[in-house]
C-alpha cells in the first residue's frame, strides 16, 4: 500500500534551530583552535641573536662550534651552532635544543 505525499513525515528544522548555524558555529571554533596552534606552536623558539664578526671567529668559529652559516643577499649571515656545543654556560642566551638560526651578524661592505 503506499502512502499519499500529504501523510509521509516532512524533515523539518524546529522554529529557532538553523542547521547551518551550526555548521558554522563548528568552522569558526575549529578556525580558532587552527590559529591558536600556529600562535603557540612557535611560542618556545628562540629568535637569533645578534653578535658581531669578532665574537663569531674568535669565540664559535675558533672553537668549532659552528655548524653552518647561510649567507642571505650578502648582506647578513645567520649563524647555526653544534647541537652538542650548545650549552647554558658557553651560550645562555640560547635555549638548549633550538635548531637555530642561533646568532646572525651584518656583513660589512
């Protein structure tokens, strides 16, 4: 036996309830937990430190406690540190187990 339209239950939204204000609701939530990740995601990282060209030769490039250097637009060189040379006595300006860059200095003309 099959039922007339006007007799088959409609799928109605309650007065006061909009579906889509829900969805929405949820986008903007998990929008915010996104943004509040990528803030606090760097929070522990430390920014290089500035020094000079004669504290990078005499006390990290004599000592051997570089790494590498990346040279951007021959202008400034970002310094990278040993992991096994950072240490809270040599560098305490530096937070153990940072990737770094660590210190950067001006390349003079």
């Amino acid at each position: 036996m099959r039922q007339h339209p006007e007799n088959t239950p409609q799928k109605t939204t309650p007065p006061g309830k909009n579906p889509f204000r829900q969805v929405t609701f949820w986008l903007y939530f998990l929008l915010a937990i996104f943004l509040f990740y990528q803030f606090f995601s760097n929070f522990g990282k430390s920014a290089p430190k500035e020094t000079d060209w004669n504290r990078f030769e005499t006390e990290m490039l004599a000592n051997g406690d570089v790494e590498k250097v990346d040279i951007i637009n021959k202008e400034k060189a970002e310094v990278y540190l040993s992991p096994e040379k950072i240490n809270a006595e040599k560098y305490p300006e530096i937070k153990e187990g940072s990737p770094g860059p660590h210190f950067y200095f001006t390349i003079g003309s």
